[in-house]
C-alpha cells in the first residue's frame, strides 16, 4: 500500500474551482500534499492546498508539464487537455479518472454513441457537424421541433442546452458540432454517483432527486432521497452501476436520468468527478463524495454511502441584476435555522446565475427539510456590493 498520509507522495488537481476546493477538505484531513492548476490566481483552490500553479487547463504544455511535477493526477472539471493526460499515462504517469473516460464523455456526441454502443438506455439523437445542418434536416422534414440542441463541447450549468421549438430560437447558437436529441416528457429527473477504485470495488450513493430553476436551466434544488418507488430507484441504481461498468472508470462518476412518463430510466450524461448532485453528503452522508473521490483514485478502501438523514442542497447562484463584488444578503437568518449549513466557494465577484455557493439542509424528516430549503431560497440573496 502507498504511503499517502503525512508524506512526500503529491495528488495533482486539474482546476481550482469550488469542487476541488471541497476535495481539499478531506486532503487536509488525511494530511495528503495537494498541487492545485488553474488559470485563474483567484481560484478558490488556491487558499487550501499546498501548492497553486497558474496555467490553462486546455494548453497542452501547461497540463503535461504540471502532470510530471504530482505522483497522481486527478480533475475536477472535465474541460482539459485530453492529448497531454494520455501522454503522461503513457510515460506511466497515474491519472484517474482515465484520459479515455474524459474523452468519450468530454464530447456529447461521442458520450452519446458510447450508450448507443454499450446497450444503454438515452434519449434519441442525431449528430451534427455543424449548426447549418440542423436547418437543412428541419427544412427536409428529417427533424421535428421540439428537439433539445446540446453543443458537442465545452457546455457547463446549463450553458451549451437549449430547447428548440421554432428554427429562430437557432440564432445566435454556436455554429459549431452540436447533437439534436428528442425532447423527453419526464416525470423527474434523477442522479446517482456511483465510486469505484482501482481494485474494482464498487459504492452508489442514494439515487437524489433534481428539481430545475425553469428559466436558468440550473438546478436549485437537490433531495436525497429521491421521492420515487422502491421500484424507480432500483432501476435507476442497475443503469447507473452498468454506465460505470462500461466505463470501467476509477474516481466518481455522477449519472443523470430522466424518469419517464411510464417509469422508464433514460440516461441524460455523466460527470466524471464529484458532481453538484452529492454536495448533501458533506452533512447528510457517512462519506462526502468529495472524500470518496479522494478514495476511490487513491484505491483506499471505499466509504459508507448511506444517508445519516434526509439531506438537501440548494444552489446559492447570483442574483439578475447584480454584477461585482459579492455580498451574501440575510446569510445569518439563514444560519438560524436547524440544520442549515451554508458552504461559500470562495469567488469575489458574482454575476446573475453564477454558481456562488451552495446550502445544506438536514433534516430526519425531508418534507420539514423541504419547507426549510425553500424558506433558505427564498431569505438569502447573492447580490453586489
């Protein structure tokens, strides 16, 4: 076993954003030497771990160079040099997840084909090289509206989907490859985080449940448990555990679904990394994700998944209208009430819809967990100064 605690031994993060900057809680605890890579020197990584470097995670030289200064490299957001991560595992270099996870799902397109291919229930979909082709189906009567258009690459928070109902809202898209997928009528959607480590030992999280800002397109709240039948979360749990299967990936992997009309499981996509569908579990779980990732990469023994009590998250994002340096508005009338636990990522400057924190409601009753998470929504503001 190597020796991780308390020794020379030093975890890379590719990306210094609040998701890494939560990885870094259990690093610190377990006191592992962590080398943190982000282009920006603002990075909310960049106050917890032992060393920061400033470099762009899509460069190829920035990635390789970083890689061969840590002993393992992980990532905490999927939009890197995939070429520069299978160079250094070539040269023997550990990085977890694979960079032939990241690649496949990196591209929608590709992430798609890969379910098509391995037998796994998603939505139908066409692939396009460009956006101009998608006018040329809808005018040869190939496609019907409505559809969802998803950019290939680079989408995040809801940035890079779009619902389409009529060929004007095309305009102003990127042109560049892009899917159409069916639009699902879903009844829920759903996420499950599913750990495996190198030894193949292999942990699901309780399926959580995703309620939808309906104008942003962004998550606001996430409950865990899941509202659904014993039945829907089985299912949910078998498609999630043959997703990670197929990918035979190391690390966390965070799979989305649709819950359909007729209690059918689709596949929606994956996140390769701790994911804002399990940020409950830092409060609500035995194990955080964030620690389990840690884990799972290292290939320690895998943490207890199960819930210590109803747990949900809702998103702290930017208020419209408000552009500069933050001020949280109300956060200690928020702190007054039982069971709320504000996490605050650490950025300066807000703007409308960034992600800016998040807050942790527990409670052994969720519909009480519920009420209290919309009364946190609801009190605090993330405005500018």
């Amino acid at each position: 076993m190597a020796n991780y605690f308390s020794s020379d031994f030093k975890l890379g993060i590719l990306g210094g954003g609040q998701l890494g900057k939560m990885m870094l809680y259990t690093t610190r605890k377990f006191d592992i030497t962590t080398h943190v890579m982000d282009a920006s020197e603002e990075a909310p990584c960049k106050i917890a771990c032992n060393t920061f470097v400033k470099g762009d995670l899509l460069d190829y030289d920035d990635v390789y160079n970083f890689g061969k200064s840590v002993d393992l490299l992980t990532f905490e957001i999927e939009n890197v040099n995939v070429n520069a991560l299978e160079a250094l595992e070539k040269e023997g270099k550990k990085v977890y997840p694979s960079s032939k996870t990241l690649r496949t799902i990196q591209n929608k397109a590709t992430q798609k084909l890969f379910y098509r291919d391995h037998d796994i229930p998603t939505s139908d979909f066409t692939r396009f090289a460009y956006l101009s082709e998608i006018k040329e189906a809808i005018n040869n009567e190939a496609l019907k509206f409505p559809f969802v258009w998803k950019a290939a690459q680079f989408g995040y928070d809801g940035n890079g989907v779009k619902i389409i109902r009529q060929l004007s809202d095309l305009d102003g898209l990127p042109k560049g490859e892009c899917i159409a997928e069916d639009l699902i009528p879903f009844k829920n959607e759903l996420a499950v985080i599913v750990a495996r480590n190198l030894k193949g030992e292999v942990k699901t999280y309780p399926v959580v449940e995703m309620e939808f800002h309906p104008e942003a397109n962004q998550v606001e709240y996430v409950i865990c448990p899941a509202r659904i039948s014993e039945d829907v979360a089985n299912k949910a749990k078998e498609v999630a555990l043959k997703v990670s299967k197929a990918f035979n990936h190391v690390g966390l992997l965070a799979v989305e679904m649709f819950q359909t009309k007729n209690d059918e499981i689709l596949v929606n996509e994956v996140a390769p990394r701790p994911h804002n569908s399990g940020h409950q579990t830092i409060e609500a779980s035995y194990t955080s994700q964030f620690e389990q990732h840690v884990r799972a990469i290292l290939d320690l023994p895998l943490g207890k998944t199960e819930s210590k009590a109803g747990g949900i998250m809702v998103n702290l994002v930017g208020a419209e209208g408000h552009t500069g340096h933050v001020v949280y508005e109300h956060i200690e009338d928020i702190m007054q009430m039982e069971g709320v636990t504000p996490h605050i990522y650490g950025k300066k400057q807000t703007r409308p819809f960034r992600k800016m924190g998040h807050v942790t409601i527990v409670n052994e009753d969720l519909n009480e967990a519920r009420r209290v998470a919309e009364q946190v929504k609801n009190t605090i503001k993330v405005i500018s100064k």
